[in-house]
C-alpha cells in the first residue's frame, strides 16, 4: 500500500517497486511539531523525485502514531536548555552532556562567571530574569527546563523552625512551579517541551529531614504538572540516591558512610553525575513523548529495601 502525504494539492507517494525489478533507496527525514510535519528531507539515487524539502504538512493527528513512526538521531541540535544550578557537580554534568549532544544550553549559577547566567533565585522575579536571560542568549524560548537547584538540608523536621521550613520548601518546590510558569507559554507555542526536575532518594523514604520533604512535594509537583501541561509539555523527575562524585565527601564527614549506604543497594554501586545526565537527555527524545509524570530512581535499587 502507498503511503500519501499531500498539502495544496502537492503529494509525496512512496510506492513498493514491483516484484523482480531493482529498487531505488529512498530516505526521508521527517521533522514534526506533534501534528504539524514542518520538514521533509530526501536523499535517493534517483533524480526524477523533485525538490519537496520544507512546507508544512498537516496530519491527522489521532492516526500519526500508528500510520507514521517517527525516528531520531542520537543529536539535540533543536532544542534550547536550561539547566538551573548548573556551574558545577551534577548540573554542569547535565549540561555538558546536552552541549555535546548539539543542543543549546543556558547555564545558570548563583555567583557571576564566565558563561554562567548569574541569578539569586531566592530574589523577587529571579525566576522570569532568567528564564528571559536564557532565551537571549539561546535565541529563543526554552524548550527544555532542567531544575537541579535544592540545597542540602538535612535538619530534622522536628528541630526545624518554620523560616528555614519555609525556604526548603520554596528551594525545592515552589520554584520548580514558577520555572514551570515561565517556561510553559513557550514550550505550548512551539508544540513540545520538557521540564525536568532532579529529585532525590530520600523523597521517597522522607528520609533527610527537611530536604527529603522539601523533594517529596517537588516530586508531588511532577505529577500535578503533567496532568495539567500535557500534551506538549511532559514533566518528569530523576531521584538519584547516593552519587558517587560525593562517596569522598561523605566518608571526611563519617568513615562509615560510604559502606553502609552502598549495603542498602541492590548494585552495589552509586550512581554517577554522567548517568545521571544521560537519563535527563533520553527524556527529551521522541521515543519518551507519553512518559510523563514519572519519578525515575537512580538509587541502585535502595529503594526496593524500604518498600519491604
């Protein structure tokens, strides 16, 4: 059967050659905004194709799925990233890994530097300065938004007073929903985005004193925006458990550290700021277009030990 795409009475009609004659290899590229195919790219042997790149073609979105599977290579080289809290560890991580994957990236940090969008994001309207900033410099709107910002707290929710409370909630959920305010008009107008949070192990287990909690409700957050943002915006999060940049960090605090927490996981093994980067990449693929609302754990499979 011959597959037809037609727009102002123009058609590109890819036909099975008949039984025992040579065939012509023919590749077509598809770029597509969800319903809307804005690129078509050919490259075959033969000459007598004509010239059908670019146009606008409209398809029956309901039937694009099954009538048409769509494919991408292994580059970001059309999205726009920002990574918040990205001028070090995990985010600079995160960000390297999209630069190198083609893609546009916006840093962000807390201290000027050297290509690093500088902003206190405790400060009013932070949020919409950078957000703007970022679309200056990658020269258009964000289409990907990764949040690593949330600090380490580990008070203990009974000794915590009500202010320092109150910052480790908006640390880590009250400003994922503002990025997700600004961001979100763009991404709709474009037909596609991503909002990425970075969570932790310890939302799942409230583990952590206020930091754990602070990163349950932004996970809480994941979810009550993916129901509202879809269907061109998905929002998810990755809840690394121990990372194995920090086992240094966390044997000089107690020698003890690094060997308990690896007995609580399944690997044997903490995860690294490079898998963690590439788990936030993959999302941004066609192939994880109906994953939302999902919290991903990286935690060597720690978690398994507190659900028993």
């Amino acid at each position: 059967m011959a597959t037809v795409l037609t727009t102002d009475g123009r058609s590109v009609v890819i036909l099975p050659a008949p039984f025992g004659l040579p065939t012509a290899r023919v590749t077509i590229v598809l770029s597509h905004s969800h319903s809307v195919l804005t690129e078509i790219s050919v490259d075959t042997d033969e000459t007598d194709l004509g010239d059908i790149r670019g146009g606008s073609y409209q398809l029956v979105k309901d039937a694009y799925p099954a009538a048409l599977p769509r494919y991408q290579s292994a580059s970001c080289d059309r999205e726009r990233v920002l990574v918040v809290a990205s001028s070090s560890r995990l985010g600079s991580a995160i960000a390297d890994c999209f630069a190198a994957s083609g893609a546009a990236v916006a840093r962000h940090g807390s201290k000027p530097r050297l290509g690093v969008l500088a902003q206190n994001l405790r400060e009013d309207g932070a949020v919409d300065r950078l957000v703007y900033d970022a679309a200056e410099q990658l020269g258009g709107p964000v289409s990907v938004l990764i949040d690593c910002f949330g600090p380490w707290d580990s008070t203990p929710l009974s000794a915590a007073n009500p202010r320092r409370f109150r910052a480790s909630i908006d640390d880590h959920a009250s400003l994922f929903l503002e990025f997700a305010r600004a961001t979100g008009p763009g991404m709709r107008e474009r037909g596609r985005g991503r909002l990425i949070a970075i969570s932790a192990g310890s939302a799942a287990t409230l583990s952590d004193g206020v930091y754990g909690v602070g990163k349950h409700l932004r996970e809480t957050l994941v979810r009550g925006l993916a129901a509202e943002l879809g269907p061109e915006i998905t929002v998810n999060a990755i809840a690394p458990g121990q990372i194995a940049e920090s086992a240094e960090h966390m044997h000089s605090i107690d020698p003890t550290a690094v060997e308990r927490a690896l007995a609580t996981t399944v690997s044997g093994r903490f995860v690294t700021h490079a898998e963690v980067a590439e788990v936030a990449l993959a999302l941004c693929r066609p192939a994880f277009d109906s994953l939302t609302g999902a919290i991903i754990p990286l935690d060597g499979g720690a978690r398994l030990g507190s659900m028993a």
